[in-house]
C-alpha cells in the first residue's frame, strides 16, 4: 500500500466531475443476434432490423459486433472482414 503522499491522485482530489462510465451490451457477436440480450433492453428484432438499415447495412451476417449503449440510445456496429 502506498503512503499518503505517493497514492496517485482522484477525480475528487482534484476536484473534477467525471461523467459515469458508458458500458455496453452486446447484442450481436460474429453476425449472430444476441435475442436475450435484446429482449434485456426492451427492444425487439424489428428495431434492430431498422438500426442495420439506418446504418447501411442490409443482414446481421455484415456484423462482426453490435453493441448498444442505454445512456445513449446508441448502437455501435463493426463489419466483418
């Protein structure tokens, strides 16, 4: 454990406001969807079937990975090679 002087600094020590971390849920891994995860956030197939096109994409199988972000209500998709 280091001593008083030497731990390293906090958000608080130096008296700055730190926004929550944004952690995301999977809900599609190497082009498959993740329908329990997706039934966890309250969204359906549908809604996901209208974010891919929003996004230009025209099947899940084009995803290597989904995922959304609640603090946002965003979703974040990477292509397959």
């Amino acid at each position: 454990m280091p001593k008083s002087a030497f731990r390293p600094a906090t958000p608080d020590d130096l008296k700055i406001t730190v926004k929550p971390s944004n952690i995301g849920i999977e809900i599609i891994m190497d082009g498959y969807i993740m329908g329990e995860n997706i039934s966890r956030l309250g969204k359906d197939i549908k809604w996901l079937q209208y974010q891919l096109k929003l996004q230009g994409f025209h099947s899940v199988r084009e995803i290597f990975l989904g995922i959304y972000f609640k603090e946002d209500d965003s979703l974040l998709l990477y292509k397959t090679n």
